[in-house]
C-alpha cells in the first residue's frame, strides 16, 4: 500500500478591494457560525459529523455560508475540540483570520493562475502570485483544498 504524499503550496493572492472584502465577509461568517457552533452544540461532542448532524441546517439558515463551508466550518470546531481535550484545554474563540475551502469551494485556474473561491456573496476569481517554483509543483496537479 502507497501513502499519496501531499503538497502544500503557500501562494500569496492579489486580491482587489472588493475581493478583499468578500474574503473578510467570508471568513467573519466562518468564525462567528464556529463561535456560535462551539457555544450550541454539547461540548462533549468532537465528532465532525455528529456535530454537523445537530447544526448544519441552524448554521446555513443562520450565516449565509455555502453547504461546503458549513460542513468545513463543522470539521474546524471538531478539530479544534480534539487538540484541546488533548491538552486538558477548552477551545476559547475562533477568529475571523481564514476559511477552509475543500475542491468545491476552492478551484485553480491556471489560464491566468487564479484562485477561484466561493464566498458569502459569489464566486470570486483572484489573481495569484506564482513563481516559476509553484509553476513547476502546479504542472499537471489538480489542488483540492485550500
């Protein structure tokens, strides 16, 4: 059995004012449902899918988020319940600092090299900055995530 070895690209995008402020909206959506997420659903739950089962239907009526950020949304406080309960810790506050994207929600164009990714609003399509490096390890790859 091969393990399939996965590659993270940290490629800076070009976003304009308005892509800026789709992004912001995006994550403030993400953040608050994984605040209200972790303050809804019982604390002793740290399964995504049982956690998604409880609130999925409440968060998507609730922030506006696609189907796949909701379900991303679910899987972030899951993960962050884990790592805490490791640690003896409850998780405190998620920040509006990001977004997961998953092959839905997030896409490469490479005519152009965008980075097509859905928000709260629409479907933004924002330049990168590649290099001739990420040219290379993007060659004949289909990213799924985000």
């Amino acid at each position: 059995m091969s393990m399939k070895q996965v590659l993270t690209l940290v490629v800076k995008l070009q976003p304009t004012s308005e892509h800026r402020q789709l992004l912001d909206d995006t994550a403030k959506a993400f953040a608050d449902a994984c605040n209200w997420i972790n303050e809804a659903v019982k604390p002793n739950l740290t399964n995504k899918n049982s956690i998604q089962t409880v609130c999925y239907q409440d968060v998507k009526e609730r922030f506006g988020l696609t189907a796949n950020h909701v379900v991303r949304a679910c899987a972030r406080v899951a993960a962050n319940r884990l790592t805490a309960q490791h640690k003896g810790k409850k998780v405190k506050q998620f920040k509006p600092t990001s977004f997961d994207c998953d092959a839905r929600t997030f896409r490469l164009i490479k005519t152009g090299y965008l980075a097509s990714i859905s928000t709260t609003e629409k479907r933004a399509k924002i330049p990168m900055r590649v290099s001739n490096y990420h040219l290379g390890k993007l060659k004949n790859q289909n990213p799924t995530s985000a």
